[in-house]
C-alpha cells in the first residue's frame, strides 16, 4: 500500500512556527489601513520598519534554529522504564494546580458565586455582570491564581504517560481539561483553555504517528493538518465568544461568524500595535523587565523585597494599562511578544 513513516512536519518546524504565528500577522498588521485599526478603538502606530525589525528577529531566530539541527542529534525516546519516574511529577503538578483552582473557586463562593451565574453567562450576561464575576468574584490571587499554570506542565506530563500506556491517567487528565474550559468561560480566558489542548494533541500525534509506517492519504492529511486546525481554533475562539463579547457588539455586525473573524485577527494585529506604540511613546524600562517577566512575576519575587516595582519604583502593569487607556483600547491590551 506504499506505506511510509513519517518523521516530522513541515508545520512543527520552529521557523515555520515563528514566522507564521508572529511575522505573517505582523505583516497584515503593518499592511492594515488606519482605518481598519479605528474599527478597533486605537490608532496605528506600526510602520514598514516594524515588519523589517521583525523579520530580521526571524532570521536570527532560523539561523539559531538551523545551527542548532546541523549540528545535534535528535535524541531518542526514552525507554518506558523510564515513564515510572514521572509518574510523582504528574501528580504533584495535578495537585499544585486543583489547589490552585480550589482555593479560587472557594474564594469565589465567599464573594457571592453561584451556578446561576454560569447559567447567566450561558444565556448571555451584559457586561455589568461579566465584568463583576471576573473582577470582584474571582479576584486575581497572587501565588493562588499562578499555582494553576502548573496545568500545562500537567498536561504534558500527563499525555506522555497516557500515550505510554498509563491508561489511568485519563481520568485526571480530562478533569484537567475540562476545568480549563469553565475558566475559560467564566474568566473569559480562552488561552487557558487552548494551551492545554494544543500541546496534548502535538505530543499525542508525535508518540502515536511519528515514525510507524502510515498510508499515503494519512501522511497527506498530517501535513494538511493546519488547513483544517486554524479554522477550528478560530470556532472554538467564537465559540467561548458567543457568551461573552458577542453579546455586547451584536447590535454593530451582520452576524456571529463576522464578528468572530474580526475579533480573532484583532487580537494579533493590536498586539502588535500595541507594541509598537510601547516602543514609540513609552522607552525602555529602567531595568530589563519584558525579557524577564517570568522571574519578575514568579509569587515570590513580584511581592517581596526584589520585585520590580520595589526596586525601581514602577509598576509596568500600571504603566501599561495606562498608556493603553491613554493612547490606544484597553480591553485589547496584549503587548505583542517582538518589540
């Protein structure tokens, strides 16, 4: 039957990842029109030496890419005896991350929630009461709140072991899940949701298809995968959307799908506005802060002696909300990742 293995995908390739997740968006965000970023309560503040600036990051960023697979070795999968010293590390980045969502959802309860505001948000909440449940019933927790990032490591850890042959693990492995997507619901936070599924799925097709003899119509639709995983990803997003900010701009869209396509492409391309504007009317931090946001938002750190605002005096999170309610739309207040 022509049966032949497959060994990788042109789509996993990290250069490929790199420029078509962030140069390909900056380039229609350079090319869209001033007006087009009126539709989005913000000013246009990138220009053609942004794309120029990001594509010399690309090439860097390929170059690295093609040092480091010239001159390594791909490693081997490790013997299944191996799995066994896992099995602890699963376990304690699942607890560290229920407990997170534990004392969340306690805290939540305390300020007033109820299954009936889910059942609000499934019907439609106005913005009032949207906002209310994100800001004043799940307040953000420092250190509680971060504690469920330990979710992703989970998931990892976990999809591993279940393609392994720990078949037990399922079942925590789906509450993982599915707890994700009520966050994703209620605090309007789809990234929770999608940075769960996306890696379990890539790990799940690495360990079951990479290298087992396949027929030519499974290797043509794993390398046509993306044709049909972008625009699924694009219907879950208006999908979580459909109870959230759908219902407050239906009144200004001919419909659902529309709006979905607007809303989607407008958080890549005020992204990278956004950062653009940072770069032109904001300078440099005192210290290097967006390089090492992970350290200066680790709990210990962010709230101790040698935080960042401690230190210099300047809180960017306040600094950025700022700029953005001055200068651009703060409900769309991501900073890009390039400038």
């Amino acid at each position: 039957m022509n049966s032949r293995p497959v060994h990788n995908l042109w789509w996993l390739h990290p250069a490929v990842l790199f420029g078509g997740g962030a140069i390909l968006t900056l380039a229609i965000a350079v090319g869209t029109s001033e007006w087009g970023f009126r539709l989005y309560d913000t000013r246009k503040y990138l220009e053609p030496w942004h794309l120029a600036l990001g594509l010399g990051a690309w090439g860097t960023f390929s170059l690295g890419v093609w040092l480091a697979m010239t001159t390594g070795k791909v490693p081997h999968l490790p013997s299944k005896q191996s799995d066994a010293a896992l099995v602890p590390w699963f376990w304690l980045a699942y607890l560290l991350t229920m407990a997170g969502y534990g004392i969340w959802l306690l805290v939540g309860v305390k300020n007033g929630f109820s299954l009936g505001m889910i059942r609000d948000l499934l019907q439609g909440a106005d913005e009032a009461t949207a906002d209310m449940i994100k800001n004043q019933v799940f307040p953000t927790i420092p250190g509680v709140t971060t504690s469920t990032q330990f979710g992703m490591a989970a998931v990892l850890l976990g999809s591993w072991l279940y393609c392994r042959g720990h078949n037990k693990l399922l079942l925590p492995l789906l509450s993982l899940l599915a707890t994700g997507a009520v966050r994703a619901l209620i605090y309007s936070e789809r990234l929770a949701f999608i940075e769960l599924v996306i890696p379990a799925v890539i790990l799940a097709l690495r360990l079951w298809l990479f290298g087992k003899p396949l027929q030519p119509w499974r290797r043509i639709a794993l390398q046509s995968l993306p044709l049909v995983a972008i625009p699924s990803v694009i219907i879950l997003f208006g999908l979580f959307e459909s109870f959230r900010s759908w219902q407050y701009y239906k009144d200004s869209f001919d419909g659902l799908a529309e709006f979905t396509v607007w809303r989607f492409f407008g958080y890549y391309t005020t992204a990278h506005n956004n950062g653009a504007m940072s770069m032109q009317l904001r300078g440099p931090w005192p210290i290097p802060y967006s390089t090492f946001s992970w350290f200066w938002e680790f709990p210990l750190i962010e709230n101790g002696p040698f935080g960042y605002q401690q230190l210099t005096g300047i809180s960017p999170q306040d600094v950025h909300t700022d700029t953005l309610e001055r200068y651009a739309n703060a409900e769309l207040n991501n900073d890009g990742g390039l400038f």
